[in-house]
C-alpha cells in the first residue's frame, strides 16, 4: 500500500490563529473546515492529551488528506463529514454542549483548486462540477445549463460582482441551446469572449467565484453558522473566521458586532504580512476576526 500522499495546502496566518485563539490544554475546540488538517494540527497540539479536537469537512477527500496528519497528534480527536451549518447538530450527536472555541477557514485548499476533476478552477479543463461534497447536490453544468436567464444574471451579479453579468448569462443561455456546457473550458472561454480582461485578472474569475457560491450556497452556510455560535461557544470562549472575499467579511464583522454576545478582538481584520505573502500568495486575500462570547 503505497503512504498516503503529503497534502499541498498550506494553512494561512497561523501565527495570528493561535495568537488570538489562544487554545489551551485541556479545552474542546472545533475546526469547522479542518481541510487539510494545517491549523487543527497546530490546535490540537495546544490542547494536549486531555483536550479534544472536532474536525468537520464537507468534502470526504479533504478529510483522508488530514487524517494521517492528524493521527499523531496527542489529544482527542474526531472527525466529522458534515458542512459547518450542521455544527450544532454535530455536537449534539457527540453530547457535546458548549466549546472553549470555533475556527471556520473558508477558503479552498489547494489541493481541491489544483485537481482539474473538481471543476474549481478554469487553469486546467475539467468537469463543471464545483461541489464541496461531491456526493451530492446540482453541479455548476447543471445550474448553467438549466437556470433562466435572470437568475443566472442575478447569481453571477450578487455572488460574483460582476458587472456584466446580463451580458454573461445572455451568452451563455445562447449557446446552451445548441451545445449544452460540460467542462470548465467551455464555460470560461464564453465568459472571456464577452468580457474585457481588466490588468492580470483572468475574465472569468467573478463567474466562477459565483457559481461555486451558488452551487455549494455557501453564503447561506455562513450565515447559519454565525447565527448557531452564540449557543456554541461558551461564554468567555472564542470564535475564528478567515474569509477570503468581501461577502463573506461582511457577514463576520456584522456578526461579531452584535451586542452582548460578542466582543471583537481586533477591530480590523488581520492580513497576511510580506514574509507570509512571499512563501504562500494564497494568502493574500485572508481576513481573520477573532471574537469572545460575553
């Protein structure tokens, strides 16, 4: 049997998560995207021996990837296939109540961007799949093949910012009606034929952003996650988001505004600094905020 293999993703802004976090040895702590297992390996070995770690991931792959990572580690850990929006259910499952802290890291692993079968990325032809869990649920062809017009316009607007949107889902719906999209090529070589290349962004960026949203509703999974933290965390504890584009930044800072639940421990998000920049440009897009349950 041949070692499983070393995963590529490596974790951003490790030395502000365990900064601010600040896990401790015996406390139970919960990453909700454990990905690879980069930070629930460094939280873990906080927790020590007597400390417990629940993992979730909905991707299944993601989770064999960080299992012999974490195998090791001394603490009590569990992992769990299931979206962060499950997490209360989760823990009751586990007759767990409260935890000491959350982590959520919603940006891709690299190792689910650069495998050309998901359909994340459009820098290798692949299916145009785009689900997390890839067991279930509509995939990005069968939401560009049979959504209207409007609402593929409206996805692509809301989800992506993309100010052609209309003319994007134009195209797109004329040229479903002789060849139905398939592969992640097809779908970007459209978008490029009607939008503009602005400086080294690649045209097909803000569709695709808006469509792994969609297809994985993962604004709406943010949201039902702040709102479940309150009856998670348990007073004094802390909860961690590192989100990756605007939408999501939104929703935590509004969140951890909320009176008498949360206590903000930095007021502007913490970035990646040159050194981290330099040796991981993934991170460039990352903003952790750190709050306490009051």
């Amino acid at each position: 049997m041949s070692a499983p293999r070393e995963p590529r993703h490596a974790p951003v802004l490790v030395a502000d998560v365990l900064r601010l976090l600040d896990p401790q040895p015996g406390q139970t702590w919960v990453d909700c995207t454990v990905g690879a297992g980069g930070h629930s390996k460094l939280i873990a070995e906080r927790l020590t021996g007597t400390g417990t770690l629940i993992g979730l991931d909905q991707d299944p792959t993601m989770l064999e990837l960080a299992r012999p990572r974490l195998a090791e580690v001394p603490a009590k850990i569990t992992l769990v296939h299931a979206n962060f929006d499950q997490l209360a259910e989760v823990l009751a499952n586990l007759s767990i109540g409260t935890v000491d802290g959350v982590l959520a890291d919603l940006g891709f692993a690299s190792d689910q961007i650069q495998a050309a079968g998901r359909g994340f990325s459009f820098r290798e032809d692949g299916p145009l799949d785009m689900r997390l869990d890839p067991s279930t649920g509509a995939t990005a062809a069968d939401m560009v093949n049979t959504m209207s017009e409007g609402g593929l316009a409206d996805v692509f607007y809301e989800y992506g910012e993309e100010r052609l949107s209309r003319r994007v889902a134009r195209k797109i719906v004329e040229r479903r009606t002789t060849k139905p999209f398939a592969t992640t090529a097809d779908l970007a070589n459209i978008v490029r034929s009607c939008v503009p290349r602005s400086g080294s962004i690649d045209p097909a960026t803000r569709v695709f952003q808006a469509l792994r949203i969609a297809v994985n509703d993962e604004l709406g999974a943010l949201d039902r996650l702040l709102a479940a933290l309150s009856r998670i965390v348990k007073p004094g504890g802390r909860a961690g988001i590192i989100s990756f584009h605007s939408l999501e930044d939104r929703r935590v800072k509004q969140a951890f505004r909320t009176a008498n639940v949360w206590e903000p421990l930095n007021k502007k998000p913490v970035e990646a600094g040159e050194e981290e920049l330099a040796h991981n440009p993934r991170s460039r897009s990352a903003k952790l905020r750190v709050a306490v349950r009051i």
